[in-house]
C-alpha cells in the first residue's frame, strides 16, 4: 500500500514545477515545508496546494497526507524526489511535502489550471 494515490503524468510534473518556482521566487509568498508542517497547514486549512515526494521513504510517513487532504478539500500531487521538491522551494535539502500557504503578490491565478488537471487525474 503506498501514499500515491494518483499517478501525475510529467507535463502534469513539469507545470506543477514551473508553478512551485514561480510561487516560491515571490517574495510575500509562504510555503511550509516538511511533512509536520504541512500536516498543521491542512488541518487548519490553511493549504491551497500540497505537493509529495514519489521518493519518500519510509511511506508511512506521509500516508496521513493524502487522506487530510481529501476530507479537508484541498488538491494535492506529486514530484519524483525529494531533493528536486527541495530545490524547487529553494532550501539545499530534500523535502518531503510542501504546503503552499500564500501565494504571493500577482500570482493570485497560477494555480488554478494545475489545481484544474490534478482533479481530473483523480477522476
């Protein structure tokens, strides 16, 4: 049993990276990194999007993450490792889950077409 629920095709990866970098380049955006944090941004609801590592392991660590997410309503997808979901919020370690809290100044619209393609993929 594994905590991916939903395979995300790589233009899927590759739009959702673009996305990330954009948001975390913002200078008055917030981004909870780690899965402790992200566990407290979805339980308060505070999450827009949450994004995984393929690559965690042990999996039982994020196990919880997908099904938060599902009774809270909040879209979540996946990137293949944890040293690239690092870097793509600029820090030099891998992460394992990120939680995009705010989004910045002038990017109020850039999640809604990713958020738009993850929610087909679970259908």
């Amino acid at each position: 049993m594994s905590y991916v629920k939903i395979k995300v095709p790589d233009a899927v990866k590759k739009e959702l990276k673009d996305v990330i970098t954009k948001i975390a380049e913002t200078r008055d955006s917030k981004i909870r990194k780690g899965f402790n944090e992200v566990t407290k941004s979805i339980e308060r609801s505070l999450a827009k999007l949450v994004v995984m590592a393929e690559d965690v392991s042990p999996p039982e660590i994020l196990f919880h993450i997908p099904l938060l997410c599902d009774s809270k309503s909040i879209p979540y997808g996946y990137i293949s490792t944890k040293k690239e979901l690092g870097n793509l919020v600029r820090i030099n370690v891998g992460s394992a889950a990120i939680a995009i809290e705010k989004l910045g100044t002038n990017n109020e619209n850039v999640l809604d077409n990713v958020i738009k393609k993850l929610g087909e993929l679970k259908k």
